[in-house]
C-alpha cells in the first residue's frame, strides 16, 4: 500500500493517479510516439493517429446548444456506453440488412434526422467500431421484435430516449425502459432469402420476361441453308441487376457477351448489356424463364425480385410495380398474396395504346422493408427510403425484458449519433468515458494517450464541400480542448479554422488555452460575418489550486490576457465558469465573473462539475489525495444536486443539477453576473448567411 501511494504521489503534471479498469474489451492500438513538449515528469505523452473517417461529431442532447462539433483530438492532455448483439440486423444504405458484427469504419447506414414535426431516416457513416463483454437483456416488443443489448444502451421511445434498464432512485436512477413505452421506428427486419436453384430461376424469370429481348427467327432461302438467327439481350442502366442476371445464368451453363448497348449523351448514363446469339444458350434461356406449374416460395422471392428490378420503382414512400402483361401480373399478385403482402392493382389506360396494370404494395414503410429485405431485389437506388418519416403502425410497445448473462455486444460511432437496429432506433455512442470505448482507461490513458486526427482539415473541407451540408454553427473543444500542447506544432486547429473561413461557417470555440489567441486573425474574419464567438473556461483565480485540478492548462492571469487580446479584437468573447466544484470552488464565483467582465468578457456561462461513469472514481481518489479533509463535503454537496448520486445523466438537469445547493449556485451566479455588468448566457447568436460552397476565395489578409 505504501509502495502504490508513492506511486500515485509521484507523479506530476497529471490530473489522475493510475488507469482504471476499462469497462470495455481491450482495443488493439499501434501507438506512434511523435513526443511531448511538456517536461513535467509522470508517464509520457504518446501521440496515435485516429483513422477516422469523419472530423464532424453529432449532438443530440438538448443540454447542448449546437448540433455538430469538430474534434481533431480524441483525450486530452491537460489533466483536467451503449452495445447491442452482434446479431442484431441494422439498416445498410442501400436498403439491405447486416448484422452488427459484421458492420465496419466507414459503411454507410441509416440514422435518423429531425427535420419538422418528424424524425427522418437519413444516411450518414460509420465512425468507430468496437465490441465488449458485459451483462445483457433481451427487449421483447409486442410485435415479436427481439433485442439483446447492454442495460447501458438506450432506444428512441414515444417519451424520448431511454436505456434498457435503469431504477427509480438512488446510484442507478435514471430513464429507463418499462412496459408502458413504445419504441420508435418498424419493427423487426424480415430475413434475406436463400438464393438458391429455384430463387435463382424465378429472378431470371422476373427480369428477362420483364426487361428482356428473347427470340428466335427463321428464314428460308431457296436453294441454300437457313439463315435461322437466335437471339437474348438484355440491356440495362443499373449494373448490380445486368451483374446480377450474368451470374445467375452463368450458374446454369449459359455464357454472356457484354457491350455497350448505347453511349452516354446530354444527361443520359450510359446503358450496357449482355447477350448472346448461340442457340443453344437462347433455347436454356426459354426453358429457366418458363413458367413453373407451381411455383415455390423461392422461386416466388426470386420472381418479385427479377420483376421489381425490370419494372418497378419506389418514391415518395410508394412501392410500385408495372407492366402491360396479364400474365406477369398474375404472377405478381400469386407472389404477393404467398407471403401476405397487402396490394392493390390500378390500371392505366390514359394516353396508352396498350393498357397497363401498377400493383402498389400497401402498408407503408413497414411493408416495403419487409418486402426489399425478403425478396432482395438488386438495384440499390429503387430501396432508397431517405427523407421517409419514422412512424408506422407497429406494435412496438415494450413486453419485456429479460436478463440472459454475460454476452459479447458490439456497438458503432456514426455521424448521425444513431442508428437502426432491427427496425427501431437505437443511440449509439463523450471524455474520459468517450476514450474507454477507444480502448484506453478513462484514466492516465486519458491524460498521456491523445488521438490525432492528422487529415482534419481535409476532413473538414470535404465535409463541407458536400451538397448534403447544411451551413450550421460548429462547435470546437466539446469532449477534447482543441487546443492541446501538441497543437503548437501540428497547428490542426488553425488549419481547421482556415477551412470555415474559407466556407465562411459559423464556430463557437470553447478552451482553457491562451493559444487560441494565436488564431485571431481567423477569427476576426469570420467575426465580419457574425460567424465566430469564443468562451474561455476559467475555474479558479488562485494558480496552486489550478495546478492541482488542472496542470498542464494555461494560468488563470493568462487565460484573462487572453480573453482581453480577443476583446480588443473585436471577437465577442464570454467566460465559461466550468467546472464548479461544490465546497472547493464555489466561493470563488464573484471573483470569477468580476476578472473575466474586467478583462472584456460580455457574456457567461456556468457548468457544475459532473461526473459520469469512471469520472466518479477517479475524482473522488482525487480529492483524496489532494484534499482529504474536504472530501466528503464535496462529494456529499455533489450528491445533493445529483438526486443522491454522484452523477445524473438525465437530460434538462444534468447540466445544472437540482436542489438547494444547486439553486444556491445558479443564484450566485445570477447576482455576480449583474454586479459584473456581464450577460448571463447571452452569447451573440452566430449567423450562416454568408456561408459558400465555392473554393478558395480571397481573404482580408491577402
């Protein structure tokens, strides 16, 4: 014992004293050390690259004013939970379904937007990817919907987010799945269909009796041999259904010819093929597309798959296919009715020479996922259900929950900050809990591992340079300061700002950090645009008591220069008081607000110290070490605002905390910010009328 407490005592410079366990299973990393240009002694910082995909991270709390974020560092060097079985089928972006397990970094999926009155599904990426073993549950719904899932991981209800389990009190208390709620979304995912022999034959069937050229003609000649002449082509602008229909006959012994059947012009693509004139190939491909006299489920599947991919199309929330054939649709409807779709035939006759017939499938969403996951048509672009509101007629309200052991879950980063898990919508995973899922310990990994997003800035223009963008304020320094000690040499930060110049977007920077005054000929040019605002963190004035919380940050006398250098700028520049520590640092309000209001700062903010998940631990041996005869006076005042605990996750609270003390200091904060002459949250609001798509543009400077 005395040997580990001269270890935790010895190390300087670092907020923790040791690494936790993770709670979740090692992550494999490659570390590449780029060194440390901080001297202080403890473990050394080790700088790995982050090969994400994305620089932009999703908000969905309603605590938080702003809706993404940049983050071109993952930890943090200042000092200063959810998972579902590998089973569970999620929503790909070309409308199939994979399984968890198997879903990678990068693969488009479905998550959901809020655009109006509704969620909507939309696209979005894969940023991260991991698995952990941990006790599950499975959530039954009413429609027979199961889900296995950590009782950390948290679904979309009719009543907000809420997660699997939870308690009405105490350490555990907060939103919780009961059998009173319904989840959001379709319901459970219909399997794929076996492609077999028979599944094979009925999508030929489909697709060449729907889209296709098959025949034969004879000529006689007098007095010479026939000029008999066989004939299959079919031509197509979607490659997947041609590759598809290639494959499927080859499997039966018949070899294809491709070509391009007619070149791309004005705004046409171009239409390839594939065909044959062998009669021998052109007599097998009359027998496979022959009617069956009766036909199985397989061949039934293939069938409306072959027939969907020739002649139907999906828009507007309307699956529809159509054809001039009586026989073609009978056929459709025989296939519907085996699997219990609900339909309708209308005809067209208007403006037709031949009459037309248009089964539309009926049952909306639900029924048309159900439809493209059972049949697997294969052209990608007809299963597009983006911009499609999240609501149905399911039965999604919650039976039961059921414990079923220790199981092995995985879970994905995306951008959306959610995703579709077996038809319903599930959150997925802010930061020293945030670096757990990155493999480390919330602890000393936190502090002396930092993640390097090395291409942020290419990121970040690419980002922005998408006609999916729409211009909103980004946020800087959310789950990590953006302006590390290694920023003075990777300059990611400047780089990044460089980028939103250039766009002309809108950022809101908060850090603890003089460096950022480095940037304020950026920031002073977005300012002309009303695009750019600032807050710097300021915890304490006295510089021993900020060596002890937070040792590698800049000191409070520098962090108020910095302030007025921003001011003078003309940069609108607030003070954010974060975190106040109950019985420690909560005296220290007035003084705070009257330095920072002095230095130039127009408007504040506040935050209570918060301490989720490893957090708690890692503070309370904090205290002990630093201030054992405060300890229980913190941590008790802590647990008056948290309802009992030492963290309260629920949104519109956790922000603030509840009770006496917390009204004391929301009060206390109210009247230093008057007698300061500063504005109590009131941030200019930042504007995206100016923002361009175009390239480089001349600036101010050049």
């Amino acid at each position: 014992m005395e040997e580990q407490e001269g270890y935790r005592r010895s190390i300087v410079g670092r907020g923790a004293a040791g690494n936790p366990k993770n709670r979740f299973e090692r992550i494999e990393v490659e570390p590449e050390p780029e060194g440390s240009d901080v001297g202080e002694t403890g473990p050394e910082t080790i700088y790995l690259r982050d090969v994400s995909r994305s620089i932009i991270a999703r908000n969905d709390s309603p605590d938080i004013g702003f809706d993404a974020s940049i983050n071109p560092y993952r930890g943090c060097e200042h000092g200063c939970v959810y998972c579902l079985s590998g089973d569970t089928p999620i929503l790909m972006g070309d409308g199939t379904a994979r399984r968890l397990a198997d879903v990678r970094v990068d693969d488009e999926i479905y998550g959901t937007v809020r655009s109006g009155a509704y969620r909507r599904y939309t696209k979005t990426r894969v940023l991260d990817y991991w698995s952990v073993c941990k006790p599950a549950y499975r959530v039954i719904l009413a429609d027979g919907t199961n889900l296995v899932s950590g009782g950390d991981h948290r679904f979309l209800t009719e009543r907000g987010w809420k997660f699997v389990t939870g308690a009405m009190c105490g350490d555990g208390y907060r939103p919780y799945l009961t059998t009173n709620n319904k989840l959001m979304g379709i319901g459970s995912f219909a399997g794929a269909p076996a492609k077999d022999a028979d599944y094979r034959r009925g999508y030929l069937c489909g697709m060449i009796r729907g889209d296709g050229f098959l025949a034969s003609y004879v000529y006689e000649r007098v007095g010479r041999s026939h000029r008999n002449s066989h004939q299959f082509r079919l031509a197509l602008l979607d490659e997947e259904a041609l590759r598809r229909t290639d494959e499927y006959l080859s499997s039966f012994g018949v070899t294809t010819y491709s070509f391009v059947f007619q070149d791309a012009f004005a705004s046409r693509r171009t239409v390839h093929a594939i065909g044959t004139q062998a009669r021998k190939n052109v007599e097998h491909i009359r027998v496979l597309v022959a009617w069956p006299h009766t036909p199985s489920g397989s061949w039934c599947k293939g069938f409306l798959a072959g027939i969907f991919d020739a002649e139907g199309s999906y828009r507007d929330n309307t699956l529809r296919i159509h054809n001039t054939e009586p026989e073609i649709i009978e056929h459709i409807v025989e296939s519907l009715e085996m699997f219990g779709f609900s339909f309708v035939v209308e005809a067209m006759i208007k403006g037709r020479s031949r009459p037309m017939s248009v089964v539309r499938v009926r049952g909306g969403l639900r029924e048309h996922l159900r439809f493209f996951h059972s049949v697997d048509p294969a052209i990608s672009r007809k299963r597009n259900i983006e911009g499609t509101a999240i609501k149905s007629g399911a039965n999604l309200r919650v039976e039961e929950i059921q414990p079923v052991g220790v199981k092995t879950l995985f879970d994905i980063t995306t951008g959306t900050g959610d995703f579709i898990a077996n038809g319903v919508v599930s959150h997925n995973c802010f930061a020293r809990p945030l670096h757990e899922y990155l493999g480390f310990s919330a602890g000393l990994d936190f502090e002396s591992k930092i993640l390097v997003k090395e291409n942020a800035p290419e990121l970040l223009r690419k980002e922005l340079s998408s006609p999916r963008w729409k211009p909103q304020v980004m946020a800087m320094s959310v789950a990590t300061d953006c302006y590390q000690p290694i920023e003075k040499k990777l300059r990611l930060t400047r780089r990044c700002l460089e980028v939103l110049v250039e766009f002309r977007n809108p950022v809101a920077v908060v850090t603890k950090n003089h460096l950022v005054t480095r940037d304020i000929d950026f920031l002073s040019e977005l300012v002309h645009y009303d695009a750019a605002v600032v807050m710097v963190s300021l915890t304490t004035l006295d510089d021993d008591l900020r060596g002890i919380m937070e040792p590698r940050t800049s000191r409070p006398a520098r962090r108020l220069a910095a302030i007025g250098a921003l001011a003078q700028a003309g940069i609108p520049v607030g003070v954010m008081i974060a975190p106040i520590i109950p019985g420690l640092t909560d005296h220290e309000i007035p003084a705070l607000l009257s330095a920072a209001a002095e230095a130039g700062a127009s408007f504040a903010a506040y935050t209570p110290v918060r301490l989720p998940y490893a957090v708690a631990p890692l503070f309370e041996d904090w205290l002990e070490r630093h201030f054992p005869e405060r300890k229980e006076k913190v941590l008790n005042r802590i647990r008056s605002m948290r309802g009992g605990k030492l963290n309260d996750p629920r949104f519109g609270t956790r922000m603030r905390g509840e009770g006496i003390f917390a009204e004391q200091i929301g009060q206390l904060f109210s009247i230093s910010c008057r007698r300061a002459g500063i504005g109590e949250k009131r941030s200019p609001k930042l504007s995206t009328a100016a923002f361009r798509r175009a390239g480089p543009q001349p600036t101010l400077f050049d």
